[in-house]
C-alpha cells in the first residue's frame, strides 16, 4: 500500500513539473496532493474577485456626481424663532392680554372663585364683541386672551347697544340675577383695562358701555366693605337723579309716584310685573289708593341706592311709557 501511494506521488510530481513547464500551476492541472481541494479553492477564490462592486453606472454615481440634498432639521418647538421682517405677515400692533392674571383680578374684584370670574368673562368678551362693528370686533379679538372666546359666539350681532341690554344678556348666559351680572361685568372690564387701557379706550363704544368699561369712582364702586354692592353717594344720586326726572330721593332709596285712571293703573303694573320677572329684580310697589301706586328702587343688602338701582329706574321708565301710560 505504501509503495502504491509512493507511486502515486512520484507520478504527481512528474505531473506537475510538466504543468508548470506549460505554465499552469500543479492544482489547475489536477496533478498536486490535493488538488481538489485547490482547484475548489481557486474557483472561489476567482468567484471572490467577480463579486466585488458594480462598476460605476446608471444606478451607481461615481464619486463625482452630486450628492442628493439632506432635509432641513426641524424647527425646535422652543424657543421660537423671531417673526420675519418685512411685510411678509400683517402686524396686529398689541399683545394679547394675560389670561390668568385678568381672570384673577375680576374674581378678586366680586369675590367669586375662578371658575366663575372666567365664565363672567367669557360671557363679557362674548357680549362686547357681538355689540361691536366688525373693526372694532376684530380689534378686540386680537387682544382678548383665546381662552375667553373659545367656543363662544363671538359675531352674531345684538340689537340693543346699551348698558341695560348688555347686561341682561350677559345675565341669560351666566344665568344669575341682573343685579350680580353687572357687578361681573364690570369686574371683567376692570380688569382688562387694568392690563392695558387702550384695549377699550380704542372701541367705538356708546356712552352707556364705556360707562360700565370705565373705573368705578369713590362711592359707586363694585362692591363695599361687606362684599355686597357699593352705594352712591349722595353726589352721585344727585346726577342720577338728574337723568330721572320722574324720581324723586336720596342716597337710601329712589321714588316715583303713579296717579292714572285704575284700569291704567293695573296695565301698567302688570307691565312691571312681566319686568321683574324679566330681570330677576323690580320696584317695591305700593298702593295708596286704587289710583296711586308708589314704586321705590333700592338696594337691600347694601341699604342703599346702588348703580343697579339707577339701571332699575330707567328700565321701569321705558317701560311705563310703553304702555302710553299718563303720569300724574
């Protein structure tokens, strides 16, 4: 067995030495010890250099043709970049009021919780905005903290544009009497102006608003000392009392008195009836004679004639001439 493997190699190597004479290597020829494991080697070996990269070509750009553009990063949500200059986006010209703080001080100023002060200005900024011009509107909603106009009815247009209008509408979306809605009213007001004063300073506004919008003055303040609303004095009945030429009194109670034929009488009390049950509040009446009625505003709590008692009056003035009613 030995001598046949010795053999074997000699003829081999004899193989071999003739392959590499031709120039081919004892493996490609099939003469070497363990040639088939070369000539497997070798093929892989060729394989190995075909399976390189693709040349350069359609798909593959070569290292001269451009590379494609990256994305931009995204803008970081903070902190914002500034605006651009120029005329590339209309400038309103105001800041937006700060809606805590506003909310903060007309709860402070009627002594209402939070909730209550915003749902107040909801209702107010609602209002306002609904009695306005569409300018004016635009203005306004420029300003106003969005919280207070979210999901409110901002632009349906009211008829009345006066201070008793205003606040009976406010008085249906809050559902709370005349009397608190105004003091609300006012609170907001206040508070917006507190925060910048040309906010409602450049509204069209008619007398009777910019009256509720402007700072309550010494005596006929929002609320008093006990937290109930504050009195007139007796300057300010006074001027009232100007404006109310039917009435007669002072700083504890306002007074008309109605002499008419009784079945009048009785029509233009009922009108006062369907008032007070409009409003939440009316005069106290009282009847002499069948003839005479006496009606006195007033207001309980504060003891006093309060500028709820001033709207009370001309509410029930409008509302006897109305009926055409005489007055004695």
């Amino acid at each position: 067995m030995a001598k046949q493997m010795e053999g074997d190699n000699r003829k081999r190597r004899a193989l071999a030495k003739a392959a590499s004479k031709k120039g081919h290597r004892a493996g490609e020829a099939g003469v070497s010890l363990g040639s088939s494991k070369q000539r497997h080697h070798a093929e892989h070996a060729e394989r190995k250099d075909q399976d390189g990269p693709p040349p350069e070509g359609a798909k593959k750009p070569g290292p001269r043709a451009p590379r494609p553009q990256e994305p931009p990063e995204p803008e970081p949500n903070w902190p914002r970049r500034p605006p651009p200059t120029g005329d590339t986006s209309p400038d309103t010209g105001a800041l937006r009021l700060r809606y805590r703080e506003l909310v903060t001080a007309a709860a402070e100023q009627v002594r209402v919780d939070f909730d209550t002060a915003r749902e107040a200005g909801q209702a107010t900024v609602s209002v306002l905005a609904r009695l306005l011009d569409d300018e004016d509107r635009r203005r306004l909603l420029d300003v106003v903290p969005a919280q207070l106009t979210d999901g409110q009815d901002v632009s349906t247009p009211l008829p009345g544009r006066n201070a008793i209008s205003f606040v009976e509408e406010v008085s249906g979306l809050l559902g709370c009497p005349p009397e608190q809605s105004r003091m609300r009213v006012q609170a907001v007001l206040g508070a917006i102006t507190a925060q910048d004063r040309d906010v409602l300073g450049s509204l069209h506004l008619p007398d009777e608003l910019a009256e509720l919008a402007r700072p309550p003055q010494p005596g006929g303040g929002l609320v008093g000392p006990d937290g109930h609303t504050a009195a007139l004095d007796e300057e300010e009945v006074q001027a009232a009392l100007r404006r109310l030429p039917d009435w007669t009194g002072d700083s504890r109670a306002l007074t008309r008195t109605l002499v008419l034929p009784p079945d009048q009488l009785e029509r233009v009390l009922l009108r006062l009836d369907r008032l007070k049950q409009e409003l939440g509040r009316g005069p106290r009446i009282s009847r002499p004679d069948e003839s005479t009625a006496q009606l006195v505003v007033r207001t309980s709590n504060a003891g006093a004639v309060t500028a709820l008692d001033v709207d009370l009056a001309v509410r029930v003035d409008e509302t006897i001439a109305e009926g055409d009613a005489g007055l004695a």
